[in-house]
C-alpha cells in the first residue's frame, strides 16, 4: 500500500514526463526475504521505508539484478532464493523447488517492455542452475541484452569504505561505470580474468605446454590493453563533468594508475600490446607465487582526489567520501544522459547515511533534475521530508509491502 501523504499530495508529479525508463510495475517472487510482492510505483522518485532487515534493500536488490552481472551484493544465484524459518529446527532453510524471479514492466519513449528475470529450476544432473532473461515473453541467450532496454546504477552502504578498502573493489567499481556504456567491457574483464588463473594453474604444472602458454598470455595482452583503454577513456569523459562542483557535492580529479596506463601514454595500443607479452614471457621464470604480481589491469588502482582539500579520497573523512561517491555516480548518470540520451535507474540504499541535511536537500534537487527514476531507502520519511510531496513512499515490513 501506499503511504498516505495527505490529499494535497494527491496526482503530484504523476504525469512528468521523465528522459529515461520508468518501472511502472515491479513483482518478485521468492527473492529473499520475499514469497510474492508487487507495487506499480507512478512517479519519479519512490522511496521504500521500514526498520532494518524489513526488505526495503531487497526490493532495490531485485532491480539490480535487471542489469547484467549479479547484483548489487554479488550474490550467487542460489542466495537469492527465499529464505524462511524453520520452526522445527530453529533454523533457516531454502524454500525447495521455487526458484526467485523478477519481473518489471518498463516504460520509456511511450513503449511498454516486459522484462524478467530468475533462476532455473535445478537440473537433474546436477548441473548448477542458470539465470535465465526473458525481454517481452522471448528467452535471450545473453544477460547482456538488458543493456538495450535498462540502465541500473546504485549507492549502498558497502560502498562507502570504497576508498580505504582493497584495490580489487575499486576495480570493480569503475568497470561497472564503463559497463552502463560498453557492453561488452564486462565479457573482456571475465576473459581476462579467466586467462589470468589459467595462466596460474599451467605454471603450477610440471610439464608446461608452451603453445598453451602463448595463446593464454595473448589473451592477457589483447584483453588488458583494450580493457586499459576504455577504462581511461570513461575517465577522460567523465572528468569534465565531475571536475565542476554540483550544489554541496564537491568536485574531483579521478584516475587510473599502473603499468600498462603509464605505457599508453608514449606508445600505441599495438606496441604496448606487444610489450605487455614480453613481460609476461619474463616473468615465467618467476614462478605461479607472483603470477599476479605482472603488469596488468587486474593491478591498476583508481584514485579519486578531492579537489578543495587536494586530498586523497582514502584520507578524507567518512562524510567526504560519501559525498565524493555521490559526485561520481551523478557525473554518470549525467554522462548517460548526455551520451545515450537518458540518465539509469538510480537504486539509492540508506543515502541519508553520513549526509546532513543541507546535502540531503541539495541531493534530491539534483536527481530531480536528472529526470531519471530515483529508488531510495530508508528507515525514516523524515530524512525525506524535501521530497515527499513530489515522491511515492511505500511501508516495507518483513517481507511485505504495506
């Protein structure tokens, strides 16, 4: 059920016509913490409200999992299956043979898309179960073809230590961001990182196939130089745009930093390409032990400077940080907008979270200016009262919307 705002509140910003897709109905089953759920949300910014461990992260989990890849938490296929108490033996159990699935109907440009998402019904021979994407009824052989009907970018709490934790999160983080424009960077990231632990394994072996070994580090070379490339060139348009302050989010200098980056600078994709196999031929002789210690994207690490304080995002305060990632993900959605002509689906989790209220408010006046539907969370509509006339609030608790 919707919450009831008053009836001034009533048709307020119902009919605003927004740039980019609009989720107009959002059904899960057996996602989590949920058996069967639906809402049909009508305006631009919707905000899920209830205590802690109610589903209101499930529910932004569930639309994340309408772009490719696993999630706004990673999770494997099987961990998004409902989980409920088991009352015999005082435990928890997965619900057996329903399997979750996701559903939304999308608006955008006057045409309605169905999409879908779920889990196969486990194989008999024991097979893992797939994901499987249906877009208008049809399966699709790709996760990557919901990147032509639905863009989904998200803030979460995880996501807060960005900056202080390991490289590998920031890694991902940024590839996630060229992503929302490349498709295909995430299938040259797995192949990359596949070559990377056969190359491992094959120097672990007595006998190494030398031909094998080529082929592997080729592989390494091709991959991690393209990968290289269309990470900094996102780099190269996102920085005009988060290089300018937007209202009380400061503005910064972002980069990637390592070997392979510092090659390109003097030398073509094709030379840098062949040095890349040449130092990965030296360091055969170094053995598996430091085989991820060679010059690659796996090892490039993303700064983030803070442009007033000319500090590192890593020595800023935890307020800073947070709103040096707000900075990021606007200066993409704004990249979006102006490259493909609408901003993503911008899935919000506990933003309040080390925001005050002056940059509560100056937040919700920049996503109303994106034109984009907003999802947020929150324990409290109070730290949403600048929004809540213009906003649809749902009361989430245990699993159900009420």
């Amino acid at each position: 059920m919707v919450v009831e705002l008053g009836e001034s509140e009533i048709n307020v910003n119902i009919t605003r016509q927004l740039d980019g897709p609009l989720i107009r109905k959002l059904t899960v089953s057996n996602f989590r913490n949920y058996s069967k759920a639906s809402l049909e949300p009508s305006k631009q910014m919707v905000i899920l409200l209830g205590n802690n461990g109610a589903g209101k992260t499930n529910l932004l989990e569930a639309i994340s999992m309408l772009s490719p890849g696993r999630g706004l938490r990673q999770a494997q296929l099987m961990q998004l299956n409902r989980v409920k108490t088991d009352a015999t033996n005082e435990g928890n159990t997965i619900e057996a043979q329903r399997q979750w699935a996701v559903s939304v109907k999308v608006e955008s440009n006057g045409f309605e898309t169905t999409i879908g998402t779920g889990c196969e019904t486990a194989a008999s021979d024991g097979k893992s179960p797939k994901r499987l994407v249906k877009i208008n009824g049809e399966i699709v052989k790709s996760q990557i073809s919901l990147n032509d009907h639905l863009s989904v970018s998200w803030l979460t709490p995880q996501m807060d230590r960005l900056f202080v934790e390991g490289g590998s999160q920031r890694r991902r983080f940024i590839d996630r961001l060229v992503f929302a424009f490349d498709a295909q960077h995430s299938k040259r990231v797995n192949q990359y990182n596949h070559a990377l632990r056969e190359r491992k394994k094959l120097l672990q072996s007595w006998t190494q196939d030398t031909s094998w070994l080529n082929a592997i580090e080729n592989t390494l070379a091709e991959m991690g130089v393209a990968i290289t490339v269309t990470r900094q060139d996102l780099i190269r348009r996102l920085s005009p745009i988060i290089g300018k302050k937007m209202g009380l989010f400061p503005s910064a200098v972002i980069s990637m930093e390592g070997e392979v980056e510092n090659w390109l600078e003097d030398n073509s994709a094709l030379e840098v390409e062949q040095r890349f196999r040449e130092e990965l031929k030296k360091s055969r002789a170094d053995g598996p032990s430091v085989s991820y210690q060679t010059p690659g994207p796996h090892r490039s690490e993303f700064k983030c400077l803070h442009s007033s304080n000319k500090m590192e995002a890593s020595f800023c305060s935890t307020g800073e940080q947070k709103a040096l990632l707000v900075s990021i993900m606007l200066s993409h959605a704004i990249l979006r907008k102006k490259e493909c002509g609408s901003a993503p689906i911008l899935l919000l989790d506990e933003i309040s979270a080390h925001l005050d209220e002056r940059r509560r408010s100056s937040l919700f006046e920049l996503l109303e200016n994106l034109e984009s539907q907003i999802w947020m969370t929150g324990t409290e509509s109070g730290a949403f009262s600048d929004i809540l006339k213009m906003a649809e609030a749902y009361n989430i608790s245990e699993g159900k919307i009420v």
